[in-house]
C-alpha cells in the first residue's frame, strides 16, 4: 500500500509535535504567530488544512472561534497556571492547543 502526499504530510507534521510550556512559545505571542486551536478540533487535522491553504474551512473555524490568534487573556492565564500546551509549526505560525481544557477561555 504506498502513502499520499496527505499521509506523508500527516505523518511529517505528526513527528514535529510536542508539548511544550507555553512560557517557551512568547516569543511567538510577542510576534502575533502563536495560533490557538480549540480542544474541539484535531491539531494535525487544522496543521493539514493551513499547510494545504484551505481558506474556506480556515474561515470557518475561526467564524466559530474555534482557531484564532492566542489573546492577551489566553496567554496571561496560561503564564500564570504554567499550562503545557500541545505545538506543532506550520510556518510561519506555531499552533498551539491547550493540554488542560478546564483553563481555557475559549
């Protein structure tokens, strides 16, 4: 069975997540390219569709709140419960999901 380029790209993207503290991503913040993902939605699955210029459904999800620039509020609270989020980059922006639903404002 080969693999499509979306399972390649699925599986790249894949290998480049991480947890990380959200006090190690600022520099992002500070730059405006830290992206917040919410819980309801697959990190890999929204990595995929910004990779694949997907406007549409980029649109979409952030008609919804569901993906949005990480707010002031957002980082304030994640710096100050030092909340491990889960990363992954899709230049030039690090989308960032937060590891403990029950701090996110979103």
């Amino acid at each position: 069975m080969s693999s499509t380029p979306d399972d390649e790209l699925k599986q790249a993207l894949l290998s480049e997540t991480s947890k990380i503290a959200w006090k190690e991503l600022q520099i992002f913040f500070a730059q405006g390219k830290a992206i917040h993902v919410s819980s309801r939605l697959d990190l890999i699955d929204v990595a995929m569709k910004i990779s694949d210029d997907d406007a549409a459904t980029i649109k979409r999800w952030m008609d919804e709140s569901l993906v949005a620039p990480v707010s002031d509020q957002q980082a304030k609270l994640w710096i100050s419960h030092d909340i491990l989020v889960w990363a992954v980059v899709v230049k030039p922006w690090v989308l960032v999901q937060n590891l403990k639903d029950a701090i996110n404002p979103v």
